[in-house]
C-alpha cells in the first residue's frame, strides 16, 4: 500500500531534461525558488553536457541535483550514460506515458510541448518518481533485445516476400495451411526449393539438384515429393528470368538476416551470464532469448518489492475500479511497455509446454472455459512470481521446492 512517494526536500535542485535527435530542452528548479533562470536548448555534443554542468554549478544550489531525463528509444541514452557518470546516483528515467500522465494532471494533454514535458518530469520529480538508470551490462542487453527482435520483424517480412515471389515463379507449389503440404523456408527443404527456383527460374528440378542445394539433412522421400510436385505445375511467367534475379536478392537478405539474428542471441548469451538473469535459463522451456528479454526490462528486481508490484508494472493485471462498495475488474491495464508485457507471456507459452505444473495448470483454466490466450495472461501471472523469486534468491528452479511452494499458497 505504498501509495505515497517520498517528496525531493524543497531546497534541491531539480533538473528536467527532455531530449532531442539534436538539442536538449533543460529546466532547472528548486522548490523554494521555482524556475532558475530561463528554459534553455543545449545540444547533444559534449558541449552541451558541459553547458548544463557550467548551469549546476552555477545555481548555487547546494548538494548533488536530482535529474529527470524522459526515456525516449536511444535518443536519451548518450545523456544518461554522461549524467551518471558526472553525478553518480542522481539520474532518474521516465517513459514518455508517464510525462503524458503527467502533463494530463498538469491540464495540458493535448499541448505537448518541450517546456510542458519539462514541467510535467519536474512535477514527478518533486514527487520522487522516476526509475534509476541501469547498470551497463543490463543496458547493453536491453538494446541487443531490441536489436534482435528488430531483425526478427524484418525476417518475417521479408519471408512473406520469398513466399510470394515463389507462389509467382511456381504457382501452387507451397499451398497454404489446410490446403495442402506447405513449405517451411527456415527448413533444408524450403531452402533447397528457394536454391531451385532461383536457379532454374521456376523449371521444375530434378530430385537429385534439391537434394545438392538443401543445407542440412533431406531424405530421399521429401526430395522426391517436392520434385514430382514441381512436374504437376503451370509453366513459370513470361518474366520468369527477371523474377528468379529478384528472388536471387532477397535469399541472399534473407541469409544475412539469419546470421545477424545469431550473432545477436551470441551477444546476448554473453551479456546475461554477466547478470542475475541468467538463472530464468533454469526454466524448463526458457532458454537465453526468453531470459534475456524478461532481465532487460526487469532487473534490478531491488525495483519491484513485491511480485505484485512487478506484475502489474508489465501491464497484465485486470484493470480496477473501486469506489465506496462498488468494485469492478476490467481487462487487462496495458500500462507500461508492450515489450516488457510479451515477456511472462512468452515465458508462460514456454512452461506450459515444457514444466509439468504450468502444463497441469493450463490443463485446468482450458477446462474451466478459459479460451487460450486467457489461460496463457492467467499463466503470465503465476510465471512473473516464479521469475521474481529466482531473481531475487538467485536459487535454480526445482520442481519439487515448487510444488511444496504452490501448496502452501506461496
């Protein structure tokens, strides 16, 4: 029932920086004597920085400032990284829906401006918001599991593409779920296909060819299916040669972004054996991506007190509404990012295939007439406790200590 924050003492000296691709906007105030001097614009450079540290010093302010930096992307991490190491411990991050709330409160939601952004972090600061910022490695992991999941978004569009391009060189080859045999392109055999198609400009290939230019294993069998499939179909478009060069292309993209997908789970790999995330691998059916996109947005656990605390931070808790007797639950809040929201989900779909309690669990909500992803928001809960208590004790997970756990209603 911590609803009440600690206040900043009146005579600190509060900082509000809203950042920029180029400049900075900056407030500096204290409570006693409001807004020192006038709003300025600094820019990103050093210069800037050392502008602003010119500015501390010059207020006359006592002691070490306490500095609001809205959190926006990447633009706000060459500040933050700059602010920490100058004033150790004074640094506090905000997400641009807390500056929104804040100008709500503030009677200007709709007026967004840099100064009322400014107003708003200097409002929330007094109150004692805002997070810390995180420690180097943990930062680091935060934007390789952006990075990837960027790349994984551009494979997907991009593999929509080669299957198009495929549908146009042999048309019915691939048929769609429900129709027919459909072809995997992450397999040997979709890439033997794709190597085919590409090679012969849609003519059907011999067993023998898909077989030479699959990458990993390939029976007999399937080879034979694709290629007397391939003899079942239309002739290739007049444009035929123009389409094989195009698909020629986007294998090659398509390639890369593998490799470039392998490297980053590599990065990633290294950077949570470095923090306390590296336990969640102990989960059955967790292995380093999950993990690490669930540390990224949650360490250090010091920041949640309570698993509940760290539950309804990820925006799945049922949004509620109480006033004198009357009580109603909504859907879920949404509140916070949608990232750190898909990750007890994804770590729920995990265990509920792969850890007996979560798998006897799901068993039962479906039973129940939970629909699916009603039973995996009600998995994502149980989950985010269990991924709580491993982070904070830093003990692996033991299905026998959870069992004895969940009957004793922990």
């Amino acid at each position: 029932m911590d609803l009440l924050r600690r206040e900043v003492p009146a005579s600190a000296l509060v900082v509000a920086v809203d950042p920029g691709k180029a400049f900075n906007r900056v407030w500096l105030t204290t409570g006693e004597r409001g807004l020192i001097g006038e709003p300025i614009t600094l820019p990103v450079l050093r210069e800037g920085i050392d502008e602003l540290a010119r500015l501390i010093s010059a207020s006359g302010v006592p002691g070490s400032p306490v500095i609001g930096l809205e959190a926006t992307g990447a633009l706000h991490r060459a500040w933050a990284a700059e602010i920490e190491r100058r004033w150790p411990g004074s640094l506090r991050l905000f997400a641009p829906s807390e500056t929104t709330a804040a100008r709500s409160q503030l009677g200007s939601r709709r007026f967004k401006t840099d100064d009322r952004d400014c107003a708003a972090m200097v409002w929330l600061l007094r109150q004692g918001a805002g997070r810390r910022s995180e420690s180097g490695t943990v930062a680091a992991m935060l934007g390789a599991v952006r990075h990837r999941r960027q790349l994984v978004e551009a494979r997907q569009v991009l593999q929509q593409r080669l299957h198009d391009q495929l549908n146009v060189l042999c048309p019915g080859l691939s048929a769609p779920p429900g129709h027919g045999r459909k072809l995997a392109l992450d397999s040997p055999a979709g890439q033997a296909v794709l190597a085919c198609a590409a090679a012969f400009a849609g003519r059907p290939p011999s067993k023998r060819s898909l077989l030479a230019r699959a990458p990993g294993r390939m029976t007999d069998a399937t080879a034979a299916f694709w290629a007397a499939r391939w003899k079942q179909l239309l002739a290739p478009p007049g444009d035929a040669a123009l389409c094989a060069e195009r698909l020629v292309g986007d294998l090659r993209r398509w390639q890369d972004l593998r490799n470039d997908i392998a490297r980053a789970e590599d990065q990633l790999d290294s950077l949570l054996a470095r923090t306390a995330g590296h336990v969640l691998t102990t989960l059955p059916g967790v292995a380093v991506v999950r993990a690490a996109e669930f540390s990224a947005y949650t360490l250090p656990i010091e920041r949640w007190p309570t698993p509940e605390h760290l539950y309804s931070a990820t925006g799945l808790a049922s949004a509620t509404y109480q006033s004198s007797t009357i009580t109603r639950r909504g859907r879920i809040s949404r509140q916070g990012l949608a990232e750190h929201r898909n990750a007890p989900m994804s770590i729920a779909w995990g265990l509920s295939l792969n850890c007996p309690a979560f798998r006897a669990r799901d068993a039962e909500l479906r039973a129940r007439g939970f629909r699916p992803i009603q039973a995996r928001v009600a998995l994502a809960r149980h989950a985010c406790r269990l991924c709580w208590r491993l982070l904070d004790s830093q003990q692996p997970y033991d299905d026998q200590r959870y069992a004895r756990a969940r009957r004793r209603g922990r």
